[in-house]
C-alpha cells in the first residue's frame, strides 16, 4: 500500500543519513604505521535534504529506472485486481444463459397441497425451456434438492447454472399466495422478487405472469413463436389444469397405489376439457 511505501522511504531515509553522517565524520586508518593522517573526501558532501519530500525528490532523480519499474508493477497489480473482480463479477452486463427453478416449498397446513408446490414449478421449467437461448435444468435434477437447506451457490455450481428461482406457495380456502425469487448466483444478488395474492381461479393466468416477468429480468429477447411458449394457454379450464396437476404429482411418485390415481386425474381433467388431453 502507499503507507508501506512511505515507511520503506522513511527507513531508507534513515540509512542514508546515517552512513552519510558515517563517513564525514569517522577517520580511516592510514596504513603506514609511523604516521598517521587524517585524509578527507577530494569532493564535497551534499548537504542532507531537510524534509521528507526533498529526500523523495533527490531518490527519484537517483533512481529513475527503478521508480518506472515500480510504477509501471503497481499498475500492473491495479490493474490484474480489476480484471479479476470483473470476471469474478460474471462480467458488468454478461446476461444470464442458463437457469435451475427450484421446487417450490409448500407453506400451507395442509399436505394435500402439495401437488400445487411441484406443480408450479414443473409448469415454470417446462414454459422457460421452450426459450432456445435459455438453458433450464430438468425437473429431474432439481427434484433432488426438495426439502433441503441448500446453499444456492452450491446449488448453481453443481447444475452449472447461472441463476436460481426459488419459491413457495400457500393456499387458504379459495385465496393462493405465491411468493418467487430470482438470484444470480454469480454475484449472489436478487434480480427479481414478488409475491402475488390471488385467486385459486387465476392461478394459470399467475403462471403466465410469473413466466413472462422471468423472461423480462433476464433481458432474454422473444420474437414470434419463441413467446408463445411462454404465454400459451393450453387450457381455459382451471379445475382441469389442477387435475393435471394432481395427476402429474401422482405419477412423479412411480408406486403401483399412485399410478391408478394419476390415470383417474387425467381422465378427469379430459373430461372437464377434451382439448386438454
């Protein structure tokens, strides 16, 4: 630091001026053993600087070559220091590639809920895939961290992800509370945080909204088909879309009791909307 260089100044200071004082002051021995004379320098001494900046000023014009090298390190070092915060930092405006959404945590006291969770987080990774420019991690792989206190950073490490979406679901009666969470994991800064209070009737319209406000965080550019995927309603029917749901997280478990389960679901989601099958 500069202060490490002002006291390393000071010491060489100090050692100057003593070895300077050294020689005005101490005879050498002559060798001749008869006699002995006193001998002086043939040129005169400077006189010593009287401040600090004089004695800064008299070392630079002495040691010009090394006062360069010295500055030219100290930039270089300023200079590596930046570098490797900017790269540390993802870049100033390196855009996102790649994302994990992560199951959701069910808040409700009822477990019976637990479909809507994983529903909707399922739904969310399967519309954000659709986008080419976009690497999403499989619902397979993110399955694994459901229920665990992960450090997202691990988590981003370990699927070689760039951000990370969390988030949880309440349901009460007829009133659905769904809070989300975007994170770059390469700064470890939140992009983008909401909660939405709605209606277990908006819930696919939510799913949209959620999708669509990702895809604009993210600066990701869609054009044509590419934002179809995101807003397209496949159904108009919400009691079927919850059907699915149910049917699909059913079908997740892969037991003999969950499968018959699941194939009922689905029937009724056909049912109540033959387009949606």
């Amino acid at each position: 630091t500069a202060g490490d260089l002002l006291t390393d100044l000071k010491d060489a200071k100090q050692e100057l001026q003593f070895k300077d004082q050294l020689e005005r002051t101490v005879a050498p021995a002559n060798n001749n053993p008869v006699t002995r004379t006193i001998t002086t320098p043939s040129t005169s001494v400077p006189n010593p600087p009287t401040s600090s900046a004089e004695f800064i000023t008299q070392e630079v014009k002495k040691h010009k070559l090394g006062v360069m090298l010295a500055a030219v390190i100290v930039l270089g070092l300023l200079g590596a220091g930046f570098w490797f915060s900017y790269f540390r930092r993802g870049g100033a405006n390196k855009p996102i590639a790649s994302i994990a959404v992560m199951p959701f945590q069910n808040k409700s006291s009822d477990a019976d809920t637990e479909y809507l969770s994983d529903g909707l987080a399922e739904s969310l990774i399967f519309r954000l895939s659709q986008l080419p420019n976009l690497k999403v991690s499989p619902t397979s792989t993110v399955m694994r961290y459901k229920g665990k206190d992960t450090d997202i950073t691990q988590i981003a490490k370990e699927l070689e992800v760039d951000a990370v979406m969390s988030g949880r679901v309440s349901e009460h009666g007829d009133d659905l509370t769904i809070g989300v969470e975007l994170v770059d994991a390469r700064t470890k800064k939140i992009i983008w945080a909401e909660q939405y209070d709605r209606k277990m009737s908006d819930l696919l319209a939510t799913q949209r909204e959620i999708a669509t406000t990702i895809t604009q965080k993210l600066e990701l550019k869609l054009a044509g088909n590419e934002a179809t995927g995101i807003t397209k309603r496949y159904t108009d029917s919400n009691e079927a879309y919850q059907l699915y749901m149910r049917g699909r997280y059913s079908f997740a478990k892969r037991t003999r009791e969950e499968m018959p389960r699941a194939i009922e679901y689905f029937r009724q989601a056909i049912k109540l909307d033959p387009k949606f099958a």
